[in-house]
C-alpha cells in the first residue's frame, strides 16, 4: 500500500496516514467507508503529485484514494489546498 504524507508533517500525525490533519479535522469519510453522494473523479493526478496507478476522488475539499467500482476509501490523501502547495 502507498501513503502520501504531506510534507513537514510531524511525525505524530504522519503515522495516522490522514493527510497531516489534525485530531478532529479529519473529514467524515474515513478507510472502508464508501463515499455516496457528490465527488469528481481526479483525471490528472500529476496536478496533485499522485500516483497515476490509483484512482482518487475528490469530496468537498478532500482527495481520497479510493477503489474505483465500489468507491471504498483506501486513503484520505489530503486537503486539495495542501496538495497544490
């Protein structure tokens, strides 16, 4: 499995694999839950320095790492405005 850490994350938050984000400001779509409801598919992972293998999701002001037929989180990547830092 690959993890995406935000860069300069201490290290306390970087082993929760959440995108850097502080305890409570995790967003409501957690690993192994599905996403319902609005999100765009991520067509040009580069933008964001993601790995072109997986398929991300982006919901609200989140990208996910997500299995594309069922819409499972695998990971919570990030906020969309750390990623294009």
């Amino acid at each position: 499995m690959i993890y995406t850490e935000a860069p300069g994350c201490p290290p306390g938050l970087a082993k929760k694999h959440n995108g850097c984000l502080p305890p409570g400001q995790a967003k409501k779509w957690q690993r192994g839950e599905r996403i319902r409801g609005d999100y765009i598919l991520i067509r040009d992972p580069d933008r964001y320095r993601l790995d072109r293998r997986n398929t991300y999701w982006r919901s609200g002001d989140y990208v996910y790492r997500v299995e594309p037929q069922t819409g499972k989180v695998l990971d919570l990547i990030g906020a969309v405005s750390a990623l294009l830092n």
